[in-house]
C-alpha cells in the first residue's frame, strides 16, 4: 500500500517545476454535479504534505525540487516575502483566474469544467524562527 501511494503522489510530480499537483484535480465534488474544478494548480500545505511523505520515503531529489519550486513561488508572489498564497500554479505563477469550460465535460459528465480557483486571492502567513 505504501509503494501504491508513493507511486500516486509520485505521479501528481512535476519533474520540469518541482511542484506537485492537487491529489484531486479533475475529479468532481459529486459525479454529476457543478462543483467540478480541474486544479492543475498546487496547494502549498497539501503539496508540503505529500512532499514530506516523499522525502521520507527517500525522494530527496524531488523534495529538493519542490523547495526551489516554492523558492520561485515567493519570488513571483503580489505580497510581502512573509506570506503565501494558498495555492500556485504548477510553474509557480501567481494567477489562476477561475473560467467555466462549457463545451466540456468532466468526469461522470460533470459539468461545467471549471479552470483555476479564486482562492489564488488568499494569502498565507509564514513564521519565521528567530
């Protein structure tokens, strides 16, 4: 099971920005139904998550990575080097306006497909040890 799970996150990897994708992008809240987001996007605190378990399964390579990844993620950040944002692209931009796909459908024909998510807006405060 470990090695399965692994194998997942491994998969939400981004070898060319170090980033890790939403375990749940593209999958609908509920089959058939309107909140259905493709979040092809990383959400900091998730990501940090699945990248702990990563490293310490010894993916030191792509912890590595993800640290110059979100190194890049506060160089290209609107705020003040002491915050985040919730979640960033998965090339460390900054922007992920939400847009409906209505030609598509989504999984299960959950529709609309919706692109990036407002919470891009929202920031998140770093403590820094003295």
């Amino acid at each position: 099971m470990v090695q399965r799970s692994a194998l997942a996150l491994k998969l939400l990897t981004s070898h060319r920005h170090g980033s890790i994708a939403a375990a749940t992008f593209g999958l609908p809240e509920e089959l058939g139904g309107e909140r259905n987001w493709d979040y092809r996007a990383s959400w900091i605190r998730d990501a940090s998550f699945s990248m702990y378990a990563l490293m310490r399964l010894g993916y030191v390579d792509e912890a590595k990575h993800f640290t110059q990844w979100v190194g890049r993620c506060v160089e290209n950040s609107h705020h003040d080097e002491m915050r985040l944002q919730v979640m960033y692209r998965l090339d460390s931009g900054t922007e992920l306006h939400e847009m409906e796909l209505l030609n598509l459908s989504g999984y299960g024909d959950s529709r609309p497909v919706r692109i990036g998510n407002a919470a891009w807006q929202q920031t998140s405060w770093i403590f820094m040890a003295n």
